[in-house]
C-alpha cells in the first residue's frame, strides 16, 4: 500500500462531504451524541460504520480480536463506561462475522504464544457449549455456530457489567448480538433476548 495514496484520498473525502454540506465539519467538531456503541472484530474486512451505512459521528466503536468483552480488558470496559455513562447511548450491538481468524484459531490445538490467554475466553464460550458443537460433524457449520455463541456469551458479558444493568433500569439500554456474513455482505441478527439474559443472570450477577 502507497501510504501517499491515503492523503490523496483524504483530500478527495473532504472535498466530497464539504460538496453534500458546507459545513459538515463546523458541525462534526461540535462533538459526538452516537446512539450506538458498536463492538466487533479488528478483521481487515470488517467495517463498523460501512456495513451498517453510517457515518461519523453516528456509532462509537470498539473494536478487538474475535468482538470480545472480557471484565479485565480495561479497554474494552473504559468503552463500555464512556459510551453508557457520558454517551448515553441507547443501543448496544456486539458484532461477529463468519470466517473470523480469532474463533478459528480457538477452535485449534495449537500454541499461540501472547495470543493464549485471550483465545482462552473463546475456548471458554466452546466449553460451555460443548455439548451443541461436538454434536456438529460439518466443521465450517461448527466453526459459524461459535462465531455466533461467541457472540451471545459476550453479549451476556455485556449484562452483567454494572454500568449496562444501571442504564437498563434506569433509561432502558438494550444490547443485541448481530454477525456479520463476510461473503455475502449480509448482517444477521440473532435476537438475544436480553430481558431473559437479564432475568437468568440477576441473582449472581446483580449490581446495585
């Protein structure tokens, strides 16, 4: 990649947004009010805001190796904090996608050196469920169905934080669990039903 070409292309950005609106970065530089926090993938081929046909200033986004939200990752927690408390954002989406590197890897026997302890989370969310994917003989089905219970269980990680479950009763946040097919372009919704995670989790995990 000719690292020129990208302030070539920046240049062309700019000049396209100033020829929809004037003012367009007077505006962006008032600040940030995002309805959405979007947790996906680091994948190169995953993009928050063009997959979903936003903009900037429309989605605050986290992004990490297989869309984990792990309690001792300060950073994705520091993003989990700032976008419920100071945001105020409404809508939580945690995103996976099909073919994700980071799943795959977990699925293997092998040593990945400092990659270890964080692939351990998803090796942890295929014991959980070992019972459902041992009983699946196609790999790449297998393989999808973690991607998607990946994406469920960080999801329920999300509800037992005390910053989601405050904004829930206090203002009604919802979280959703969403995956992205990389070969077809297509965002599926898995319909995690929160209120039950909610409900199921409460008497460990609640949070005055």
């Amino acid at each position: 990649m000719d690292l020129t070409k990208v302030f070539e292309n920046n240049k062309n950005w700019i000049k396209n947004k100033l020829n929809v609106q004037d003012n367009y970065f007077e505006e962006l530089g008032k600040g940030q009010e995002p309805d959405l926090l979007y947790i996906g993938c680091s994948d190169s081929r995953v993009t928050a805001e063009d997959l979903m046909g936003l903009g900037p200033g429309d989605v605050f986004v986290h992004r990490n190796i297989a869309n984990m939200v792990i309690s001792i990752d300060l950073s994705v927690m520091s993003v989990v904090n700032y976008a419920v408390d100071h945001l105020k954002v409404k809508q939580i989406v945690v995103c996976g996608h099909y073919a994700c590197g980071g799943v795959k890897a977990a699925m293997q026997s092998a040593d990945l050196g400092i990659l270890n302890p964080w692939l351990r989370n998803i090796r942890d969310v295929y014991r959980l469920h070992k019972d459902e994917l041992n009983a699946i003989e196609d790999e790449d089905k297998k393989y999808d169905r973690l991607v998607e219970l990946n994406v469920q269980e960080q999801c329920v990680n999300l509800i037992k934080t005390a910053a989601v479950q405050r904004a829930y009763r206090d203002r009604g946040l919802q979280v959703h669990g969403w995956v992205f097919d990389v070969s077809t372009g297509k965002l599926i919704d898995l319909k995690i039903d929160f209120e039950k995670y909610l409900t199921d989790i409460m008497e460990i995990y609640h949070l005055d």
